[in-house]
C-alpha cells in the first residue's frame, strides 16, 4: 500500500487547520456544524479560497492543477477540512467531469473547461439518469441525433442536483441504437442555458436538496462538445462513477459528525439521565468508531490502487456501502440523542430559537442522509457489482 509519508503530518494539519480559521466564515462554519444549507454564493467563496491557496483539486496532476501531495497527505488534507466544518467542494466539477475532461477530452475542450472548473466559475451538474433509467442506467432514451456539425438532443433528466443552479451539465444521450445497450451512449457537456433545456425544481423531504428534473428539447450540441469517441459514453461514465463513489465514503465528515455525537452525549448526561443509559449510548458509539476506522484503512488502500484508469470499481462500490451506511447510523444517533428536540424541524434553515446549540440541523442531517444509499447508484446496484467482480455471479 502506499502510505508514503513525505510530510510533517502535525505541521501540516495545523497548517490546514490555520487556512480554514483564516477563511472560512464563522457564520457558514456554524452553518455546516448545524447541517443547515449553504448558499451557491457560500460554496463559490469557499472553493475560490481554496483555488487562491492551490488546495481546490487535490487528486488532480500537478501540471493540470493538483496539489502533488502523496495520498497520504491528500486524506489527512480532507479530513482536517471536515473536521473543522469547511463545505464539501461540490464534486460535480473538481471531482466527476473534470478527470474526465483531462482523461479523454480534446486539447480544446482541456482548454476550455479546466481553468473554469478549477476557478468555480463554471457549475456543472450530472445528467445521468431518467425516469425509466436510474439503477438500470443504461435503458436511457435521451437521444442526441447527428445533424451534421451539431447533435440535437431531446428526453428528460430525473434528479438532477444543483439544475437550477448549474452553467453545464454533462450528460449521457444515445447516439445510435446498438445490440448491446451500453454502446452507442455518447458523452456530452451541453449548455444549461441553451434553447429547449427546461429545468424544474423537485420538492424533497429535508427542503434543502436542490433536485430537478430537466427537460431536453430540441437542444443544440456542438460536436466539439462531444467527449471523446462517440458511442463509448458508457465507458466515460463507468469512469466517472468510480470516481464518484470512491469520494462519497465522506469519512472526514462522519469523524465531524463522531466528535459532535461524543459532545451532544457528555453534555446531555452532565444534566440528564438517558432513558436507555449512557451505556447504550456508548456501545453503539464504539460500534459506528470501529466501522469508521476500518472504513478509512479501506480508503486508503483504495486511493493507493488508483491509476490512470481510475478507481477499481468494486473497491469504490465497497466504499459507498460502509461511507453512506456509517453516515445514516451516525445521523440516526444524533437524533435519537437530539431526543424531542429533534422533532422541532423547520427545513434546512432554522429559523425557531428553541432547545439547546446542538438542536438545529439534526432532523434536516437525518433526512437529508436518507439519500446516501441511493444517490450514486444504489447499495443494492454497489452490492451486484461487488458480487459480479469478486464472485463471478
Ligand atoms: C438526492 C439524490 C440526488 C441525485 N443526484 C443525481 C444527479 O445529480 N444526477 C444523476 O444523474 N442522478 C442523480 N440521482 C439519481 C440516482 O443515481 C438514482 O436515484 C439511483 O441510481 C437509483 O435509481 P432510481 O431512483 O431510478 O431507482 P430504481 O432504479 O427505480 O430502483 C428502485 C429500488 O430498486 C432497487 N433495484 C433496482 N434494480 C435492482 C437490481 N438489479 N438488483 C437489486 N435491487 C435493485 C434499487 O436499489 C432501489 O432500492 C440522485 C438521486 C437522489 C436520491
């Protein structure tokens, strides 16, 4: 495994952790602490703070705008930003389209995209699944027909995060009808703000999570907005999911998340005895710690097998199950310590000054996590790749 260690760990976490009280907002720190939302506008500050330093794409070449750190410093890097509350960087660019773009786009597309991805002056959004192909991806009917120096595009996106707020989508359309589903799939990064795209905001249970649905409608793509060749758009999104699913484990954050439930526990048992004992409490602590930490050997072991080819897809599928359920378990415990107070629940932006600090956010967290298992390819989907790849089934 490559756990090289070619920097001062102590010195650099501090280092890390000085940058953040430097920057980072008290008032959006308080924000992330509480699982409130934050503004577009938070996130744009933020990520434009961490392109300033040259910390804003860690996993990328250093020549193309990656920071050189060994994997070791890279994981300490994100876990000492969760540990402090600074924002998630929104993955969709830096983490999804962007190695995509360097790994299979053209000098001109290479160009074009990655100073803005980098800079936060672009957003992107992920235009993958449909009404009728979510888990069975490859059953979508968005079509991008061939006129000659443009692609006309026509179907509809399901779940698209951050439509509304997005410049770019990347998107999966089928160019051509083959016998095998997976081929004839082109890769496409379209305008949001072109002729015939609709975008419509969906309701969600924890109000904060900026879901849309997008209509396509005889929408223009130019052909030099087509990645790679065209009909192997599967093998780009097979690519780009690896590297979704291996950075949504969020390790750093449930560490956050483990150190706020110890607070909210030795708090609450200063004053009050809990009905079903601190004992209790406690035991599924230790349980959800144990999982944490062999989650993050797991990550590292992980991170230290990536090549130029991306992550191994089964390894990133093992990742997603143990981040997303670890994240559910440790949200389902701070309500649970939350205990009335949690039920006072006003969406993700509180605005009832009632109970003790720890009280907002807990409710809208927990709902909000409801999601883990099921955004980027269900468990049940990670677990029948995992099987296929490891059991032959
Ligand atoms: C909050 C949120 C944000 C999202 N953001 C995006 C986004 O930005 N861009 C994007 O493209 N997509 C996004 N998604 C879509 C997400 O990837 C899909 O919801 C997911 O792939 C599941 O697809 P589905 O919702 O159509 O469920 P379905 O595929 O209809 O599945 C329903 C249930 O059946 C199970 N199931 C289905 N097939 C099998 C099988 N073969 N074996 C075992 N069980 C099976 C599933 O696990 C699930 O429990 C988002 C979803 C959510 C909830």
């Amino acid at each position: 495994m490559d756990m090289e260690n070619n920097f001062n760990e102590a010195d650099f976490r501090a280092e890390v952790r000085s940058f953040v009280e430097a920057n980072l907002p008290e008032a959006v720190r308080g924000k992330i602490l509480r699982g409130e939302k934050l503004l577009k506008e938070e996130y744009v500050d933020w990520q434009r703070k961490l392109y300033d330093q040259g910390w804003i794409a860690p996993s990328w070449p250093a020549a193309l705008g990656g920071t050189g750190w060994s994997l070791m410093q890279r994981r300490v890097f994100h876990h000492e930003l969760a540990l402090c509350c600074a924002p998630e960087t929104i993955p969709f660019g830096i983490t999804m389209v962007g190695p995509v773009i360097y790994t299979y786009g053209t000098p001109a597309q290479k160009e074009r995209h990655l100073p803005s991805i980098l800079k936060s002056d672009v957003w992107w959004c992920q235009g993958f699944s449909e009404p009728n192909a979510g888990s069975d991806l490859a059953a979508l009917g968005t079509r991008a027909d061939d006129m000659g120096d443009h692609y006309l595009v026509n179907g509809q996106k399901a779940w698209t995060t951050h439509g509304k707020f997005a410049d770019k989508m990347f998107c999966l359309a089928r160019t051509s009808k083959e016998n095998k589903r997976q081929d004839g799939i082109s890769f496409l990064l379209l305008d949001m703000t072109a002729p015939g795209v609709e975008v419509r905001p969906v309701a969600t249970i924890d109000e904060g999570s900026s879901i849309c649905e997008v209509f396509l409608k005889d929408v223009k793509v130019p052909k030099e907005d087509l990645v790679g060749e065209v009909g192997k758009g599967w093998s780009y999104a097979k690519f780009l999911l690896g590297h979704e699913r291996a950075m949504i484990a969020r390790v750093g954050r449930s560490r956050m998340q483990l150190t706020r439930a110890k607070e909210m526990l030795a708090q609450i048992t200063a004053t009050t005895r809990l009905p079903a004992g601190k004992e209790a409490v406690q035991m599924r602590l230790v349980e959800i710690e144990c999982r944490l930490r062999a989650l993050e050997i797991s990550e590292l072991r992980v991170l230290s097998q990536h090549t130029d080819k991306g992550f191994d897809p089964s390894m990133a599928s093992m990742l997603k199950i143990e981040g997303s359920e670890i994240c559910q378990q440790l949200t389902e415990l701070l309500v649970d310590l939350g205990g009335r107070y949690s039920m006072v629940y006003e969406g993700r932006t509180p605005s009832v000054n009632i109970g003790p600090d720890y009280r907002p956010g807990l409710m809208g967290d927990h709902l909000f996590n409801r999601v883990a298992t099921i955004y980027g390819g269900s468990n049940e989907i990670q677990k029948n790749i995992i099987a296929k790849s490891r059991l032959d089934v």
